[in-house]
C-alpha cells in the first residue's frame, strides 16, 4: 500500500507549507520585536511602569469605590428606617455585600450597633485624625484593612458609621478553615511583579532603582499609601516575550496537527481495514499528547490549581503526568485507543470464521501470553491508583464535606478514566483469547467460563505470591476479574445498544476503581500510622533546637520582628502570632511560643502555648548585647519537664533592636502535642502524617511499663501484652490488628533504644465502621454517577436531532413513579432524623455549656474574697477545667483564652445578637452560632450576678470539649452512607420490577406490530400472573383464533371462489357451445337430407365452431391470468434497513438476535415487502426450532451480497433439506408449507437465491444471495 493512497498530497502538502511559513513569519517579526524593545528599553520600560501602575491604581480604586458605595448603601438604608430597634438596625448591618466587611455604627459617641465580627482595633486612638467620608488603610496587627468612617443625624441624634473591608490577611492558619485573601498577591500576580503597599506614616517612595513606588491616594485624592512593585528587567521583558512568540508559534503548530488530524480520519473512513486505522489513530494521538508535553499546554495559556504540580505529580512517562490536567488528557488518549481496539476485537470475535479450524496449540499458547499480559496489566493498574493516592496532596476521604475543589474533581474523573481503561484493556485481551475457543464456547458458553474465571483467579493468586510488593489485594483482584469476565459475557449473549455498553462499562469500571482507590487509602493511613512513630521517636532536644533556629532565622521572622520594633504601639501579640503561624511550630502542631524581648529583658509580647512569665535576668545581660543566637534550657513545673528556648538579635542599618525567643515545651512524660484550639492548629504532627492526632491513639511503654496513653483509650491488659510481645522486624517495628470493644485497631509498633531505656511506641488507628465505608464510597460514585449522567446528555444530543420529543414509554414511566414512591419517603426521614439529631445536638450543647456556665458564676462568687480579680478568674479556669470569657456590658473583661482575643483572631466586643437578648430584651442566657475564619463555634452566653453586679460569662464549646452522642458532622456521614446504599438498591429494584411488569405489555405491543405485518405463528411466553398472565394468554388465544379463522376463512372463500368461478365459466362455455351445437345439429339434417345448400351449410358452421372456439381460447386466458400471483414491486431498496425493520418486531422475544453489516453497499433490487416476510418467515421459524441465538451477517460478496442467518436451533433432518423449499410441504402440524416456497419463489424471480449451507442438532446457516446494484 503506498502512502500516497493514505494521505491527500496536496492538502497535506498545503497543510505543512502554511504552518511551517506562518511560523517562520511569526519568528522573524518576533525577533524583530525583541531588537526593538532592547534598542528603545528606557522608552518601553517606562510605559510598562506606567502601565503597571495604572492596572494597579484601578484595582485599588475599585476598592475604595465599592466600599464607599456599600457605605453610602447602609446609611441610606439606615435613615429610612421608621420607628427603628435595635434588631432592625442589626439586620442592616449584617447584610453587608462582602463577607470580608465589618461594620459598626456609634450614637452620640457611645457604640450603638456593630456586625458579629467587627474588632475593637478598626477604631484606633488616633482615628479622630482621619477625615470624614475618606478611604483609609489600617493595620489591626494580623490584618490590614480599607476602612471609611462617616457622620449622619437621624433625630437630632449623631450617628459615625465605621466600614471596614480586609485586604490583607498577615497570617496562615489550618486550610480546612483558612481563607487567604491577600490584595498584593492578587496585583503581583496580575503584573507579574512582585507588589507591596506601606501604610506606615513615614512611608516614603523606594530608593532601589530595580523598583518603582507611586502614591495611592483615597477617594479625596489624598494619600493614603506608599505602593510599591520590581521594574520589569530587559533580560525579564525578552524572556517574556520570547516565551509569548514561542507560545504563539506552540498553538500555529498544535493547531496543524488538529487539522491533520481531521484529514487523516478522511482518509482513514475510505479503508475497510481496521488494523490500519486503529493503528494509525493510536500513533496520531500519541504524537499529539507529546506534542502538548513539549509546548507546555495548557500551561502556556492556562493558569489554573489543576496544573499545579504540588497536587499530583509524577515522572511517569516524560511529562505524561505532570500534573492533574496532564494526567487527565493522557488517560484521555489511552482511553480512546482502547475504546477503537475493543470495538475491533468484538467485532474480531463475531466475524471470525475459525470456529471448527482452531490449532489447539494455538489457542493454549494464546490463553497463556494473554493471561501473563492480562496479570501485568491488572498489577499496572494497581501501581498506577497507588500513585493516584501517594502522589498527591489530595486526600480523596479526609473530609466528611461532599463539596469538591477542581483539582478534587479532575483527579476523580482520572480515577473513573484509568478504572474504564483497566476494564477495557482486560476485555480486549479476553476478546482475542475467546476468538481461539470460539467452539468450545459453541458448546457450553457458561461451563467454558466458569473455566476459564477458575484458570484465570488461580494463576492470579500464584502470580500475587510470586512477588514481594504485590498491588492490591487478591480479592479485589478477582473481583476486577470476575467483573470482566461479566461484561465479556454480556457483550457476547446480547446486542446491547453503544450507551448501554458505555454504562456497564462505566459502572463496573466506577466500582472497581473506588474499591482500589478505598484500599490504598487504607495504606496512606497505615504509612501515617508509621510517620507518627517515627516522628514522635525522633522528637528530642537536638530536633527541638532545629526547629528553633529554623524560624529564628526564616526571612519572614526576621521582617515581623523587625517591623514590630520599628512602629510605634506595635502589637507584639499579633507579631509573633504572624511569625508563628508561617512556621513550623505551628504546621509540627508542638507546644511552642513566640516572644519579643526588649534589650533590657522585658517580654514586649508573645503567642504559643501559657508558660509562666520567667524571669530572663540569668541569660541576657543587660548591660551587654547579644550578637548572635543563643540556645539554653531551663527548668519548668517537675523535673521530666523543661524548656529549650531560642533568642536571637534584631537590628537595623543603624542599632539593636530587641530580640525574639523561641520557647519548646520538652516533656518526658507527654507527648508535648500543641494544646491550640483546632482552627489554629493543623491537627497533624507534619504534612506527610495524613491523619491528624484526634484520630489516633498513642501508647508510650518505658521498659515495659505504659507510660503515658494519647486518645480517648484505655488499654486492658490483653492489648499492652499484644504490643509487648509484638514480633519486631529486624527495623525494629511491627504491625499488629487487633479487636477491643468490637472495634477493630491496627497498630504500628516501633521500638527504640535510649540512655539504656527500652520505649515502645504503639500509634493505632480504628477501623472504619461500615456507615463511613459507605460514605467514603458513595462519595466518590456519586462524583462519577455525575460525570455519567453529563456523558449521557452529551451523547444523545449529539446523536438525536433537535426536534426529536422523548417519549416516556410504560417502563419509564413505572420506573420514575416507583422511584418517587421509595425515595420521597426516605429523603422525609432523612430529614426528619437529621434534624431531630441537630436538635437534641444542640439541646445537649446548650445544657452542658449552661451548666459549665453556672459552675463559673457559683465558684466567681464562692472564691471571691482574699483575691484579685484577674487571679481570681484565672483560678476559676484552672480549678473548673473551663475556657470562659466575662463581658462587662458589650466590652470583654476577661477571657482563659485571651491571646487569641488580643492578636486579633477574635473581636473583644461581645456578638450583637448575645448583647440584644440579654441585655436588650432580658433574657437570662442564649447560645449563638459563631466563626472564627470558617469555623464553627458554638457560644453559650449568661447572665451571671457577680458580687451584685451583672456580667455576661461565656462559654464555647471551640474551647470547651463536649461529648455528643452523634455530632453533625456523624450523623450526615451515617444518613449519607446508609441511605446511599437504599437508593442504590432501590433504583436496581425499582427498575427490575418496572421491567418485569411492564415486559409482557411490550411483548404484547411487539406482537401486535408482527400481527398486524402478517405474522400470526408467534408465540408469546411470559412467567406473568395475574391480570398480565390472564392479557398474555388472552393475546396468545386471539392470535391462535385469528389464525384457525384466517385458515378456515381462507378456505371458504377459497370454496366459494371456486362456485363462483365455476358458475361463471359454465355460463361462458355454455354460451358458445349452445351455438356450436345448432350448427353441428343444422349440419347433420342438411347431410341427412342432402342438401343443395350442404357445402354453404357447411363452411357457415365451421366457422361458427371455430370463432366459438376463439371465444372458449379467450375464456381460458382470462382464467390462467386471473389465477397468476400478484404482481412484485421491484424498486432499489436498502437490505440493511429492510432486516433491521423485520429483527425489530422480535425485540421483546426472548432470544437474542444479533445483526452484522459487514457491507459498504447494501441497495438491492426488489420488493421490500416481499423481502421482509421471507425474512421474518427464517426468524420465525429458527424460534420454532428451539433457537436462542441468531445472526444475521450481511457480506460482499463479489458483485453479490450475502446474508446469513445462522441459528442454534435444532436443526432440520437430513431427509428434509431438499424438500423444505416445496409447496405444500411443512414439519409443522399446524404449518401449511408455504412460507420458504413462497420465500424462494420472490428471490428467484428478482434474481436472488436461497439455500441451505448447513444444518445439524447444533444449528442451521440459511444463505440469501442477491445481486447488487452498482
């Protein structure tokens, strides 16, 4: 074959010409471009300067903009308001347009009304400086914000309104409840520059000729802020452009192999073999996915999470998967190969013609290669979900949140991809090992398969014990086994319309790779078991004093600290919250503290765990200056307890400044984990341990004692004996499963040898309880159950025209109302329960933070003599083992956890809604809902009398442990899981009931179509009882009626057609005889008589008889024409459309009838009708035979088409072969021998032939061949 006969010349020619030109053009004005913007670089940088600051003055414009709008809004609002209260001003304040804004409103200097999360700092000591109705920036310590405080009178009453919108948040927190917003990232990423702003009041504009700075100034057009941002370099800007070209150039290029693409499936549609064209769309696309590799797309014009590498990335493959997208379209290419070369080898199987010619060494040799291949692939997958799992910064199960990032959404979708192509892969090895076994599987298709699923599951298990790090678990592997050989076999037995095979495919594949998925995940969970022992094992003071001079000398440390020092009324609280949060004290979730000393040793400030305030005397001098980092310990509370401390100098150009403290809690007999409430600790000991600490449970044997027990655990003597007598490794470390309490643990045990002590470290997990199991899984499906639905949608319009209606047949419309029957009930008690469980949640809440409450106010006033106030509170917190908060009217006196109210994490005003109903309405206690970032809490406010005097005591359960019986957060993840798994069986049994009710209406409806297109010899049989039983059978009664009154009427018309013909032939012969014989009668007497006239008499009556003659001549005529069959309507008609339209009226019979057109032209001459009764006579009368399987082939066959209907009915005798195509002839008692006749009468006189090709106890093959139109 030349590869001219594959490819156009010309318009390949054409195709590469253009884009090899364009590119060179776009090359050439590229470089002249780049010579331009060196030769002319002070003009150009000077208008990308002026550019970038004008991008940048518009985005911090529409700032100001919207925040004085919102505030001209709000004050509007407020002055309609007639007759208001306290709560109509609050539902003003509380609808702001941005989460981000805060408000608050005062009346004649006093604070009138304020949002739930509006900070005592956004009003400073020196706001009074800041002009009316003027943007400004503020610094509340760990956020910077726009602020506009404005004046109004309503009522002769002054009114100062504060608005107040975040635009920069100057800490990190936990990501499960951390929204990072950030005004100079946003521009630096708009820019492509790196951009601050300075607030300070002594900003002033950058000296560093790499920089720029400008003026913002407010909406007064006064300044506000000093912006700055780094000059776009010559050597940057030619980069940029040169990657600009090169991108353009990337896409020309791209955009020319998708064009040639599209000519080679022009190409490729014109060739029958499909080897060639899988083979070459397979190399196509190859080339087309290294193609994107090497031009970086999407890269190059998307900036997106899903190409971010730090959420999958792998060096599979040269770039193949480098990223969740890459990932993503090379699982797309491998699908589309395998999905072209599982159409071709089904396609291989149903036409292979090798059923009674297989080489049984073929075949054997066949089974093996395929099966090793089969093996190595299965184990592939395994590698490759693995991946998915230990890959990737995605934890598919961690949250109980149904809710799904992008990246989330694109790496489930891969997961879908890569299951469909397992499955996929698997059948077609399968396919092709069947195609040798084709008789075999003639004989007993399901004993064959059992078979052959037993020799596949053994060799996997010895193959799985065959090797030492085997991928996933042999029941899973046999199960993905099981599901192929399913589906192979579905594939084989019924013609399943393309959707319907995409959705068992799909289905399969979704279950089979969430199984893989759940399990590796249970092995990410297993690896963290084992990084907790090692972490925890490794924690002593030399990893301590790591982590002090890490952060002492972290870059972003040293500019907090030197910031804070520098500003006048810093907030040394916030500071070293801010270094703290960006640390690893914070992400290593370990007791730990930031602190800012002053140069005489006084503590400025700090954030970490409470320690007592411990003199420094002893270490820093006074008099003298610390130059460099000084590490040192000092005792704590017993002797296992101590503190490493870290204290390093901070200076300017000019002098020391001060000096921050790093401080470790080192404690023998605890595990030292940070005591941070959960929204500010991330819970876990570091990034590669997964499973935070809440989860786990921690065990601590010091020469065979236990020592110290981490988790809501209490070991018995049968488990410390287990992990004591554990068998360790040569590494030292074990894995133990166990059962306590009918839960079951699996515990990692490490052991370790130190300062002659023996530790034994036992971290362990619980096992899942099945309503989480359930939920994990249907979590994940449900994604993929979408994803279907979208496929299916897409499908059918794209195959269905615009203006085709559905119509919901029987089936359907059962199947919905069944649905809406079971569901409705369900989802109602769902719901129902759900929020019965969050009522009697938040009843408990309420009773418990109460009760804690009241215990505050009784022991306040039991203790209250002999103490100062704060100790007194203090000692209150310690004694009761409660985290409270005291309010003297809206302004907080006193909170355990004051650190977080004084860096700013929490407002010290108390929550409006709190202040109306006690305060407002005097009421006695409340509990409200409150954030911190986007984490719940829930508040118990109470008015306690303290001393004769009413403060407000307040009690959280964010700070406070409360034990639930099921909290929220359970309770979805048991509904979801549990009625997850009802819907699924409801909707499978739904759909098996709507199907088997329905069946024998649409068997009924198929047969009234055969009815009423002559076919009366169908047989309808149904299990149906009942009223669909007694429809059946009246249906089968009419048709046997029907057809004893079609043959009994066939033969009194048939009777009475005789009659009459026989009358009206004897009237038409007797009219001329009745002539004839007077003349013959006239003839004799004038011979008798000898007559004169005889010879006249003569000639007059023989031409009598023979023009009588004549007439009896046309008479016969008359009847041979009348006695001819109807005449044939011989047109060009389409075969394949006329035996789709008779298979179609078998549809509901039970049996499986599978049509191959193997042919490119199918116009024959003859008569559709005619064609179609002979065909269905051959269906009918394989169904008779006993037949579940015909196929009907439809081949060239040189100037002829060929189509064979084979069957595995009972055959027909040997002795009747010859006979079957007679007249009158039938092996049917009730039969009347016309069909195959009349059958082989219409093909011959179109031409065409039929014959039988074979027949035995096994089957028939009936060939029809017709002549085909050119």
């Amino acid at each position: 074959m030349k590869v001219s006969s594959l490819f156009s010349k010309n318009k390949v020619f054409t195709l590469i010409f253009s884009v090899t030109i364009i590119i060179f053009f776009i090359g050439i004005i590229g470089n002249q471009l780049i010579d331009l913007q060196i030769k002319n670089w002070s003009e150009t940088t000077n208008k990308k300067v002026k550019e970038i600051e004008e991008k940048s003055k518009i985005i911090i414009n529409n700032y100001q903009n919207n925040l004085v709008a919102e505030k001209e809004k709000i004050i509007k609002k407020l002055k309609n308001i007639k007759d208001p209260t306290f709560k109509d001003y609050e539902e003003i304040v509380n609808k702001l347009e941005f989460e981000e804004q805060k408000i608050a409103v005062f009346k004649n200097d006093e604070l009138f009304i304020w949002d739930k999360h509006f900070l005592e700092n956004l009003i400073p000591n020196d706001s009074a400086n800041q002009n009316y109705n003027e943007t400004y920036f503020l610094d509340s310590g760990i956020n910077t914000y726009l602020v506009i405080r404005d004046t109004f009178n309503i009522n002769n009453d002054l009114y100062e309104l504060f608005l107040a919108q975040i635009i920069e948040k100057q800490y990190q927190l936990n990501e499960d409840y951390f929204k990072e917003i950030s005004l100079t990232k946003d521009i630096s990423e708009i820019i492509n520059s790196d951009f601050k702003i300075n607030i300070l009041k002594n900003a002033a504009k950058t000296k560093d000729g790499r920089k720029h700075s400008f003026e913002i100034n407010n909406n007064k057009n006064n300044l506000i802020g000093i912006a700055t941002f780094v000059k776009p370099s010559r050597e940057s800007s030619v980069v940029e452009l040169e990657n600009l070209i090169s991108s353009i150039q990337s896409l020309i290029v791209l955009a020319g192999f998708i064009i040639l693409g599209f000519l080679l499936k022009y190409e490729l549609d014109k060739f029958s073999n499909e080897i060639i064209k899988i083979i070459s769309i397979s190399i196509y696309l190859i080339i087309l996915r290294y193609i994107l590799i090497f031009i970086e797309f999407p890269k190059i014009i998307l900036k997106s999470v899903i190409v971010d590498e730090k959420y999958y990335y792998s060096d599979f493959g040269l770039g193949l998967t480098n990223s969740p997208l890459d990932l993503f379209f090379t699982l797309l290419v491998v699908l589309i190969i395998f999905w072209y070369i599982l159409k071709f080898s089904i396609e291989f199987y149903k036409r292979d013609k090798r059923k009674n010619s297989t080489n049984f060494y073929w075949g054997v040799l066949t089974l093996i290669i395929g099966m090793i291949i089969y093996l190595i692939s299965l184990r592939g997958f395994g590698a490759s979900i693995r991946s998915f799992v230990f890959d990737t910064s995605i934890r598919y199960f961690q949250s109980t949140s149904l809710n799904l990032t992008i990246p989330h959404l694109i790496m489930h979708i891969n997961v879908l991809i890569i299951g469909i192509v397992s499955i996929i892969g698997s059948a077609i090895i399968l396919f092709f090992i069947l195609t040798f076994f084709k008789s075999l599987i003639e004989k007993n298709r399901i004993q064959f398969f059992i078979i052959l699923f037993c020799i596949f599951v053994v060799s996997e298990i010895f193959y799985s014990f065959q090797q030492n790090n085997p991928q996933l678990t042999i029941p899973i592997k046999i199960f993905q086994i099981f599901l192929v050989f399913v589906i192979v076999y579905i594939t084989i037995i019924f013609d399943y319309k393309r959707i319907t095979k995409l959705i068992i495919y799909f289905l399969a594949a979704s279950v089979f790779s969430i199984i893989s998925l759940l399990f590796y995940n249970t092995e990410l969970e297993k690896a963290s078991l084992k990084t907790t022992a090692n972490i925890i094992a490794r924690v002593d003071e030399s990893w301590y004093k790591t982590l002090i001079y890490e952060t002492l000398l972290a870059d972003f440390s040293r500019a907090e600290a030197l910031t804070a020092f520098s500003s006048e009324n810093s907030n040394y609280n916030s500071a070293a919250f801010k270094i703290w949060s960006k640390s690893n004290l914070q992400k290593e979730s370990i007791n730990s503290s930031v602190n800012f000393i002053s140069l005489s040793g006084e503590l400025l400030g700090g954030f970490g765990s409470t320690y007592p305030r411990i003199s420094l005397d002893r270490f820093i001098d006074t008099n003298s200056v610390i130059e460099e980092i000084q590490i040192f310990e000092e005792p704590y509370e017993n002797e296992s307890q101590k503190l490493i401390r870290g204290i390093f100098p901070v200076k300017d150009e000019f002098a020391f400044l001060g000096y921050i403290d790093i401080s470790i809690l080192s404690d023998l007999n605890d595990f030292g984990f940070s005591t941070h409430p959960e929204f500010i600790s991330t819970g876990k000991l570091n990034e590669k341990a997964i499973l935070k600490l809440d989860k786990l449970i921690i065990l601590d044997y010091r020469n065979q004692d236990l020592k110290i027990v981490y988790g809501n655990f209490t070991p018995n003597q049968e488990i410390n004996q287990t992990i004591l007598d554990a068998e360790f490794t040569s590494k030292n470390d074990a894995w133990i499963e166990s059962e306590i309490d009918n839960s079951k643990l699996i515990i990692y045990v490490k052991r370790i040898y130190r300062d002659n002590i023996e530790r034994i470290l036992a971290v362990a997990l619980r096992g899942k309880e099945l309503s989480i199991g359930l939920f994990d899984f249907f979590k994940v499906f449900f994604t993929h159950a979408i994803i279907l639905i979208i496929i299916i949608l897409i499908y059918f319009l794209y195959y269905y025209k615009k203006e085709t209606v559905y119509q919901f047949d029987l089936r359907s419309k059962l199947l919905v109302a069944f649905l809406i029957i079971s569901l409705l009930p369900l989802i109602l008690t769902a719901y129902y329960f759900r929020n019965l469980t969050e009522e009697k949640n938040e009843e408990a809440i309420y009773y418990k933070l109460g009760k804690r409450a009241f215990n505050v106010e009784t022991y306040l006033n039991d203790n209250a003599n002999g103490l100062f106030l704060y100790d007194l509170y203090n000692k209150a917190s310690r004694d009761l083992n409660i985290n409270y908060t005291i309010y003297r009217q809206n302004i907080l006196e006193y909170s355990s956890q004051d650190l977080l109210y004084d860096v700013g994490l929490m407002p010290k005003i108390i929550n409006p809604d709190a202040y109306e109903e006690l305060q407002l309405n005097g009421s006695q206690e409340i509990l409200v809902k409150e954030y911190i970032e986007k984490y719940e809490i829930n508040s118990f406010y109470y008015k306690a009398n303290f001393l004769g005097e009413d403060i407000i005591v307040k009690v959280a359960d964010g700070f406070n442990k409360i034990q639930l019986p099921l909290s929220g957060s359970e309770v979805d993840v048991l509904l979801f899981g549990f009625y997850s798994l009802a819907v699924v069986l409801i909707i499978i049994f739904s759909a098996i009931f709507a199907n088997q009710i329905s069946l024998p209406i649409r068997k009924i409806t198929s047969a009234t179509r055969s009815v009423a297109a002559g076919d009366l010899s169908l047989e309808i049989k149904t299990n149906a009882k009942g009223e669909l039983g007694d429809l059946v059978s009246g249906f089968q009664y009419m048709i046997r009626e029907l057809k004893r009154n079609q043959t009994i009427l066939a033969e009194i018309e048939r009777e009475e057609a005789w009659k009459e013909m026989a009358k009206q032939v004897a009237h038409e012969i007797k009219n001329p005889l009745t002539p004839m014989k007077l003349s013959v009668q006239q003839l004799i007497t004038a011979y008798n008589d000898k007559s004169e006239k005889f010879d006249s008499f003569f000639k007059k009556v023989t031409e009598t008889i023979l023009n009588q003659i004549e007439t009896l001549k046309n008479i016969a005529t008359e009847f041979s024409n009348f006695a001819r069959m109807p005449k044939l309507k011989v047109e060009k008609i389409n075969s394949a459309d006329v035996i789709l339209q008779s298979i179609n009226l078998f549809t509901d019979e039970n049996i499986k009838i599978t049509f191959n057109n193997n042919s490119t032209n199918t116009f024959i001459n003859g008569d559709s009708e005619q064609l179609k009764r002979a065909i269905i006579n051959m269906i009918r009368n394989s169904i008779q035979a006993n037949a579940t399987d015909i196929e009907l082939n439809l081949n060239d066959n040189n100037s002829n088409l060929e189509l064979r209907v084979k069957d595995n009915g009972n055959g027909i005798d040997a002795d009747n072969i010859e006979r079957i195509f007679e007249a009158n002839f039938s092996t049917k008692k009730e039969g009347m021998g016309l069909g195959l006749s009349m059958a082989k009468r219409y093909l011959k006189s179109t031409g065409a032939d039929i014959f039988v090709e074979k027949t035995s106890s096994d089957g028939t093959i009936i060939i029809m061949t017709f002549p085909k139109i050119v």
